[in-house]
C-alpha cells in the first residue's frame, strides 16, 4: 500500500487545499467489486444520528459511482442495514456481514453501547470494523482490528471543559449523566475528573437511565445547589427533555455536554433554552475549507436539510475505505493490512489518521447551539 505522509503541523493547511476529484482514477482493484457493510440505527430512539449516517452513505454510493470519491476504478457501495436501534439486531447484522464471505469491513453501529455488544464477534473473526459515531471509551481496545473516525469523547471533553472554563471562570459545576449506556457513563466520568483537574467544586451528581422522561426532580436538586454550569451526559432523547425541562424550571446555569448533543436538531426539540449550549464536536459544518463547503451544499441540495457531525464521519469512513480500496484492499485481511499503514487521508472532516490505539487523530472544534444549527464557541 502507498503511503502518504503529512507533517503534524501541516495539517490544517493541507485540509484548506483539499477538494473532492472530479474523476475516478484507475488503481489495482480497477474493475472489482468491493462490498461494505454499514450498520446504523435509521429508526428507533437513535435514528436521529442513524438517519444522517444512512445519508450520508447513499450520497457516498452516488458519488463513486460519477468519481467524486476516487476508489481507483472499483466497483465500491456502501451496504446500510437499519438495526433500529435494537442491541440484538446489531449483532446478528454483525454476524451476518462477517460471515457473508463478500463483506470486506463494517462501518458503524451508530452507538458505543451496540459496538461493545458487536465489536467483539468481529475482534475473534479478525474483521475490520470502523466506528463512525461510537466514542465511548475502550471501544478500539476491543481488538486489533477495531477502528473508529470518531473523536472519542476522552479527546473532546477535556477541551471543552477547558474552553468553558477559560470563558466562563466558574468555580461550582453540576453533572447529570445517564449511568445504564456506555456513552453515557463515559461523560460523566470524563467531566467530574476534568471538572476536578480544573479545580471546579462538583457540588452535585445525578444520574438517569435511558427513556426517562421526567428529569424535574433532579433538576431541582442541582438547582438548590446553585452551580454556576451544568454538564450534561446524554443521548439525544433524554438530552433534549433535560434542557427543556431546565428551562421551564428557570434555571440559569450555563450548560454544556458531550457528543449526544451534537445534531441540529437539538434547538428544534428542546426550544430557546438550547440556545448557547456548549458542544464538543469533531466537525463543524460552517468550515470553509473546499471540500467541506462542497459535501455541504451536496448533501443539503439532496436531502433538503444541512449534515450533521454523524453524517461527515460516516461520509469521511467511505472516503477512508475508497482510499484503501483504490490502493488494492478489496477483501478484509488486505483491509486489516491498510488500515494498519495509513498515515493522512484526505477527507470532509480534514486530513485524518490513526494513532497505535487505532483512534483517529484528529483535533475537536468547540461550538454553541444556535435556532439554525451551530456556531464556533468563542
């Protein structure tokens, strides 16, 4: 496999020069057909991460086919299966796609939960597997050939609490976490040790589980507390109750949260009180750089409504799997190999690669929640 080779420091210069090509070229596996399987929750209490992934992979498919996205001559689409959000579906999908004898990787599931279920059928097969929104942590520990392009949260929130800090100089902070999901759980570790590395008094601690509805009562126990900020671990549906909720409790608190807050539609379904609400995101859809500008106004003239962070990761895997394949990987020991020598790959979120833990390396942008999506946090 070629490699290319990118200084660290170069890197954001390198993401403003790139832009998609305009032709297919002709590489090794020109002519062959390569199979990937993609897993995403398009329905279910996911589907509002699972229905941009599912997007952003049928405009992947459009887009080898004209050679916008350069996979050497080969015949490559994306195979997106809903699991509908049900933890036993994403097995047995896993389990199909590593047993097909066609399936060259997977890309998702959409949740780290699913990925701790399924990611282990794939590290006994030695089958490459690529988490696009699975940021939890110990999700690429699970094996040799698990991979992620998402930023894991323990690479967002310490820039994020830090930024905040920086910005707000508050001294009292509250955490309100779900404890019964993986992505969860790893918010609410990850802000009370960063919250306490950065010398803010925790002065409350409440917990939930997945499908509540009712998050008043602890609301108004960090209330009686008076934090100046409150943090906030939490899928999108819960999410989104706990801001609207807060709001028509009246609380002041500043608050900001991990990546379950990162969709446009948060202002939509939690109202004004989303507004000014800090994210750590991996990608910012306002990014000027050309090939970011250009997957933006596509998918929004396809789709009628702009991507968000889930869409760009699962469009940056199809970008990282064109590559290995216009290089030859077309089955998934030669993938396995690939992947293991890649350095910098071009892609909508910037030049990516991976690190020894199989993590990509890449850097986070902090943003705020505005009524039409998101803007850079200052």
């Amino acid at each position: 496999m070629n490699r290319i080779t990118v200084p660290a420091l170069a890197l954001c210069a390198v993401a403003a020069l790139v832009a998609p090509s305009g032709a297919a070229s002709k590489g090794p596996a020109a002519g062959k057909t390569v199979h990937v399987g993609v897993i995403s929750d398009v329905t279910g209490g996911a589907g509002v991460y699972g229905t941009p992934q599912k997007n952003a992979y049928e405009l992947a498919n459009d887009d080898v086919k004209s050679g916008k996205i350069d996979a050497g001559g080969a015949n490559l689409s994306f195979d997106v299966q809903d699991a509908a959000s049900d933890g036993a579906q994403v097995v047995n999908l896993m389990q199909k796609f590593i047993t097909d004898g066609s399936t060259a990787i997977v890309l998702g599931p959409t949740l780290s939960g699913e990925a701790k279920q399924a990611f282990p059928l794939a590290a006994r097969a030695s089958f490459p597997v690529m988490g696009t929104s699975t940021t939890a942590e110990g999700v690429t520990a699970i094996g040799p050939t698990v991979y992620r392009d998402a930023l894991a949260e323990s690479q967002v929130i310490p820039t994020t609490v830090r930024r905040t800090h920086d910005r707000w100089h508050y001294k009292t902070a509250a955490i309100i976490f779900g404890d019964d999901n993986a992505f969860t759980k790893t918010d609410g570790d990850l802000f009370a040790r960063e919250l306490k590395a950065a010398g803010v008094d925790v002065v409350d601690s409440e917990t939930f589980h997945q499908k509540d509805t009712d998050f008043q009562p602890a609301l108004t126990r960090i209330e009686s507390k008076h934090p100046d900020v409150i943090a906030i671990g939490a899928l999108f549906p819960e999410a989104t109750k706990i801001i609207l909720q807060a709001g028509k409790l009246g609380i002041k608190a500043k608050m900001f949260g991990g990546n379950g807050l990162n969709s446009p539609d948060m202002y939509g379904v939690a109202g004004p009180a989303a507004q000014g609400i800090v994210v750590g995101a991996a990608w910012y859809s306002g990014a000027k750089y050309p090939s970011n500008v250009d997957f933006v106004k596509r998918y929004t003239a396809k789709y009628g409504k702009g991507p968000d962070q889930f869409a760009a990761q699962s469009y940056a895997a199809a970008q990282v799997v064109a590559y290995l394949v216009a290089h030859g990987a077309t089955t998934k020991d030669e993938m396995t190999s690939a992947l293991k020598n890649v350095r910098v790959i071009q892609t909508v979120l910037g030049p990516i690669g991976f690190d020894t833990n199989r993590d990509v390396k890449s850097s986070p942008v902090i943003l705020s929640i505005v009524k039409d999506g998101f803007t850079y946090f200052h």
